[in-house]
C-alpha cells in the first residue's frame, strides 16, 4: 500500500502550510465548501468509508458524529480532538502532529463542519511541548490563509480551534475525563449516559475524535469513501492504519499498512520490524498498549492487525502499539511494571480500580521479589476479577487487569516458578532490566 | 497520583502576576466560554512566570479565575507535571513504562543515583538537576526515552547520559 497518513512525513517543509498545500493540501475542503457539500453530506462519506476511531473503541467516526442531537436547543457542538496519546507503547500521534499538522487541522475543520461546529479544541498531553508549539503555528498559518476563523473560503462557515496542553494524567485520554479536564476540573470519567454527543463539554453536545481518525478525513473526503474502504481486509476493517512498534525487534518504530497487515509481518517482515533483535524469540507480544491482553508467541501466528482481528485472539487492537518481548523477559517484571503504571494513573475515583491498582502492584511486587506466596498467584486472578467488568465508572479498571490477568493465565508456570523457588525461571532476577 | 504538599512561600515571593503573563491570561480567557475551563492554561503561565506554583500563586489563580481556592488545589494534586515545589535548574524526566523498561530504563535511574545522589522526585543539592520518573512519553521506538526540560533526548543508554550530565554540570 502507498502511504496516506505518513505519505508527506519525511519532507523537508512537511510542517509548513505551504509545502501543505504543494502537495494538494486543503483540497479536501475546497472541495466541500466551494462545492456546495451539506455537513450532512461529509458525514454520510465518512460513515460509507467504514472509518472506525484510531483512539482504541474502534466505534465508527461517522455513526458517532451522527448521534448528536439535530436540534441543540440552541447549545453549540464542540469538537475536541484527542490528543492525549498516553497509552504505553503509543508513539503515532506525537508523528502526526509533530511532523504534519495541517492535515490533523483539515481534518479537524471538516469534522467540525459535518457537526455544525464553531468552536474546536485540540487537548494535547502536557509533555509534548514540541507538538503544542507546531501546532499552534500551523493554527496561526491556517487562519491567516482563510482556512480558520471567520467566513472560511467565503462559505459563511466560521471554525476557531484552541490548542489546550493537559498537565501530565492519563486518564484524560478517556473521553469524559478528557471533557472534565478541558472544563478545569480534575479528569475524572463521568457516568454514560448521557454521551457526550449529547451532553458533553459545558453540558453541550461534544464529539471527541483521535488524531490519526480526523487525519483520515481529508483523504476520505478528497479521494472517496469506496477508495477508503477498498483500503483493509475487509469492509468491517477499513482503510490505512498506523502501527507502534516497539520492545525487542530489530527496528521499532511507526509503520503505516492497510488495516489488517498480519502481526508477524509487522515483526519480521522487510518492511517493518526486520525481526527480533539478536536472534532471540518472541515469548510475548502486547498488541494494542498497556490494556491489551498479552499474547503467546503461538497466538501471534494467523493475527491480522485490525478491530475484529485481534478481537478474535482475545485481545485488543487499541492504539496499535505492539509492544514484543523476547524469551528472556520476565514476565512477572513486565507485569509488574504495567501494573506500577496503572497504579500511579488511576484516578481515584472508584473504590475497586484506586484499591485494586496498587494491591495487584503490591503482590506483583512481592511474587518478583521473591517474597511472594503460593496462593498470590490466584490472588491475583481473584483482585482483577474483583475490579472490573462493570464495578467502576470508565474501563479504566478493565484495562488495568488486562496484564496481570492475561499473563497469569498464559505464563502460569512462570508465577508458579517464581513463588517456589524464590527466583526467576528466566534466569538471573530482573533479566528484563539488563 | 501525586501527593506533593505545598512548599511555605518565603516572604517576598510574587503573589501578582507582571503585566506580560496577565496580557497572556487575559488572551486564554477570550478562547472558552467559562473562566474554569482557563485553569488549566492559567496554572501554566503560572508554572512559566515563577518555576514552580507556590500557595499564593494558586491562590492568586483562584482570584482571576473566580473559582474557590480549595478547586485550584484539586487540580494542582491531581496533575503530575504542575510542580508545587521549586524545582532544580534543568528538569530530567526518564520513561520507565514498557518500552523503555524493556530497553533497560531502570539503568539510567541507577546511574542518576551514583552520580548525583538523588533517586526520582528529588533535586541535587546544589539545585542544578531535579530527576523525574515518568510514564510513557511516546518516545517508545526510540527507547528509553527521556526529556530535559521540555526536549526530547532518545535514545539515551548510560553513556549519553553520563555526556548529558557532564554538559549539564558544566553549564554556568
């Protein structure tokens, strides 16, 4: 497949808008909004491509726009992009707005006209101050070019988009801790329904898009649904799909495919990943971030990369980041490290995920220490079991026992090692570490 | 979470912000239709004038803002990179999620622990360097990786760390 998302990135003037438009930038909504599109019309074309949101839900871009009220009630829509990328493992989002912004904005600019939306924001995480200030000069130049503010392209349309930077939480990536945050309060998920796209930022209708989801819009929109949805394994798997790969392969590193590219090739095809570092074999693989269920090396075999794919292994795709491990990793410490990450991010909201989290790191941590105790294996099993599947407001808990209870139930022998013989079946204590 | 307590604000420090970041507030106040959905924004032209967030700047926050100061606070404890403590001249932040865990992390913060004597959260002591763990920055095929200040630095194994650290010490 040729490139779409990643097509301009390795240009010299990516970032600016004028190699943006050099390269047939803005058409897409030239094309909407000197040709007499209804916002209607960009939604119909989005929902016929078969896009589905790049976030993690996977839940298709043009149902989810279609659920905002036809009447307001005189509330305005907002936009947000999300752009919080801070799932572990996740490194797309960084590329897209660091190294082309302009065709995250277009695509912002005409998801916010399909919403009939006046005022967009674009919630970055905090530490990418980079991706915040080429953002916001990219916004400058969109506006001075007529793309942004008022009357654009002399449609009548109106469109401001603010850069707003979080301060470092990662539960603000979840949509209504996002929305929460935005508000100035502390990113704390609230109770659906209602939806945002009924009652969402400032008790107003709110659809919240990823990044690389309204990068796919302009295409969308420029080249046709059906060209999208030719793109993919499938019809339920459309179009092109970033991939983050990272761990013990030969080279990590952001690789776009069409939606479906088998996890094998993704790891030791020429293309991609060129295999596992020094020769060693895979014992794991996470393939959709820290929330995903871990992998065997057996059931990486026959694994396409998309929504319904890695669904049907018992796992998620998410955010696309597939993160290998090697046969020398210890799994009890990668766990424990996953863990320590969800221990820290709850939010504390919830009884089950703020007591749950730290109580699974705190028996990971015993059980790798040496100091664990036979019946902490099920121990495990039994707190995850306790946290989630319904008990807490977001599904931050769910994602949170995704680790331990994925690796309990596949490399149970190695918990098992680890409780009787005080040490690590691997080999020296915390081979993960050297 | 983190459950940093406020540091007492010395005599003298600035409870009013200059007129510069006031003009920067006044602009973030004219993007959202209410005056909360600026805290965010306004805790970072805080962070920005002074360094750190004393408890009169917070406070001076709630008074533009109109919010209770028990709110500001709220936020502030809830978000990791507002820092509610002077911080050292340069601020080095080492990613120890998955990736950069499993491309050897931990080595970096064992070697800011022989070389300088702090471990995570703490400052050296002539204040030049404050260490900060951090969760994953999206640096991960580039791993591990690791910020000063607001830039990346990655991949960074020992070595490069030692010649970060040795520009950094002889930095006037």
């Amino acid at each position: 497949m040729e490139p779409v998302l990643t097509a301009r990135i390795g240009k010299p003037d990516s970032r600016s808008i004028d190699g943006y438009l050099a390269d047939g930038g803005y058409g897409a909504l030239r094309k909407v909004l000197t040709g007499g599109w209804t916002p209607e019309q960009v939604t119909e074309e989005v929902k016929k491509s078969g896009l589905r949101g790049r976030g993690g839900a996977g839940f298709s871009a043009g149902v989810k726009w279609g659920f905002v009220p036809k009447d307001t009630r005189g509330k305005p829509v907002y936009l947000l992009c999300n752009a919080d990328e801070s799932e572990p493992g996740t490194f797309k989002d960084r590329l897209l707005m660091e190294r082309d912004p302009h065709q995250m904005i277009e695509g912002m600019i005409l998801a916010a006209y399909a919403l009939k939306c006046r005022t967009a924001y674009i919630y970055i995480r905090g530490e990418f101050y980079l991706g915040a200030r080429i953002l916001n000069e990219a916004l400058e130049e969109a506006y001075a070019k007529g793309f942004l503010g008022e009357n654009i392209l002399g449609s009548g349309y109106a469109l401001d988009i603010t850069v707003h930077r979080g301060a470092g939480a990662y539960i603000c990536g979840e949509e209504t801790g996002l929305i929460e945050s935005l508000e100035g309060k502390r990113g704390q998920p609230r109770i659906k329904p209602p939806f945002p796209a009924v009652s969402g930022v400032f008790a107003a209708p709110t659809i919240v898009n990823n990044v690389e989801t309204l990068c796919c819009v302009p295409h969308i929109i420029g080249r046709g649904a059906e060209w999208f949805a030719k793109i993919g394994r499938n019809e339920k798997n459309t179009g092109p799909k970033l991939y983050c790969l990272s761990g013990h392969v030969n080279r990590p590193g952001v690789y776009e495919a069409a939606m479906g590219l088998q996890l094998k090739e993704l790891i030791f095809g020429d293309a991609y990943g060129r295999g596992m570092k020094d020769g060693r074999k895979v014992k794991a693989v996470i393939p959709g971030g820290a929330s995903a269920n871990m992998l065997t090396a057996v059931e990486i075999e026959d694994c396409p990369l998309d929504f319904d794919g890695v669904a049907a292994k018992g796992s998620m795709l998410g955010s696309a980041a597939i993160i290998v491990m090697n046969e020398d990793t210890c799994i009890v410490d990668a766990a424990k490290n996953l863990s320590k990450f969800f221990s820290h991010e709850s939010c504390g909201q919830c009884t089950p995920c703020r007591e749950g989290t730290p109580w699974l790191y705190q028996v990971l941590s015993r059980i790798e220490e040496g100091e664990g105790r036979v019946e902490d294996v099920d121990l495990l099993a039994r707190i995850c079991n306790q946290m989630a599947n319904g008990m807490t407001i977001c599904v931050f808990a769910d994602a949170a026992i995704a680790p331990p209870l994925s690796s309990v139930q596949k490399f149970r022998d190695e918990y098992q090692y680890h409780v009787e013989q005080k040490r690590c079946l691997v080999g020296a204590k915390a081979l993960v570490a050297v | 979470m983190t459950h940093t307590r406020y540091r007492i604000a010395e005599a003298g420090e600035p409870r009013r912000f200059p007129p510069e970041a006031m003009a920067r507030i006044e602009k973030i106040l004219t993007r959202y239709p209410t005056k909360q959905a600026a805290l965010l924004p306004v805790l970072w032209v805080a962070q920005e004038t002074w360094g750190w967030i004393s408890k009169e700047a917070a406070e001076e926050v709630a008074r533009i803002l109109e919010l209770p100061p028990s709110h500001v606070d709220g936020v502030l404890t809830f978000y990791t990179m507002y820092h509610l403590r002077p911080m050292g001249r340069h601020v080095l932040q080492i990613c120890t999620s998955i990736s950069c865990h499993l491309a050897g992390a931990q080595r970096l913060i064992e070697r800011c622990r022989e070389r300088l004597g702090v471990g995570p959260e703490e400052t050296t002591r002539d204040g030049r360097l404050s260490l900060v763990e951090v969760e994953c920055i999206a640096g991960c095929d580039r791993a591990p990786s690791t910020m000063v200040d607001d830039t990346y630095h990655e991949p960074l194994d020992v070595a490069a760390l030692d010649r970060l650290l040795d520009r950094l010490s002889q930095e006037a």
